[in-house]
C-alpha cells in the first residue's frame, strides 16, 4: 500500500483539474439574441462576391515513401593517368 502512496499527490491534482475543467467549459445561461444574429446574417449575406477565384499554384508534389534522398551528384573527371579500375566501385559493376 505505501508503494501507491506517491501517486496519491498527482491523482488529487488530476481530478481537481477535471472539476476545473468541467465548471469553466459548462454551458452559460444566456438570453437568445435572435435579433443580432439576424442582422449579423443580413449584413453578411449583402456582401458582394468576389467575381474571379484566383488559380491555385502549381505544387511540386513531394516524393512518397518519407526516405529521404539526396539529389545525385556528378563524379569529378579523372585525370588520364589515373584511368583504370574505379577503387570506389564495387567489383563485378560494369
């Protein structure tokens, strides 16, 4: 029993916090403004439009899979002297 004991300190605080969280978030009794609402509406509704919609941008879409993979680069020109077998290649790709 006292090894549940620490965790009484944190049960307490976690449910103080719900009854905080449920008292503020309640619902507040408040009279209905139809009255507002409805001119709120009304202005709303007597905007004008906008007459053209823009184009959307083209999008480069991203490569799938989440890998990520770097651009390839170029290998330096090799000198003549130095022309032979590749030391970075792995043998039997030719």
């Amino acid at each position: 029993m006292r090894i549940l004991l620490w965790l009484a300190a944190p049960l307490a605080v976690t449910v103080l916090a719900m009854v905080w969280a449920t008292v503020a978030g309640r619902r507040r009794v408040r009279p209905p403004d139809d009255e507002q609402a409805q001119q709120r509406m009304a202005v709303a509704l007597t905007k004008p439009m906008p007459r053209t919609v823009r184009p959307a941008t083209a999008r480069i879409p991203d490569r799938p899979g989440g890998i990520a993979v770097r651009p390839s680069q170029r290998r330096p020109a090799r000198a003549p002297e130095q022309i032979g077998p590749d030391p970075d290649e792995p043998l039997g790709r030719r």
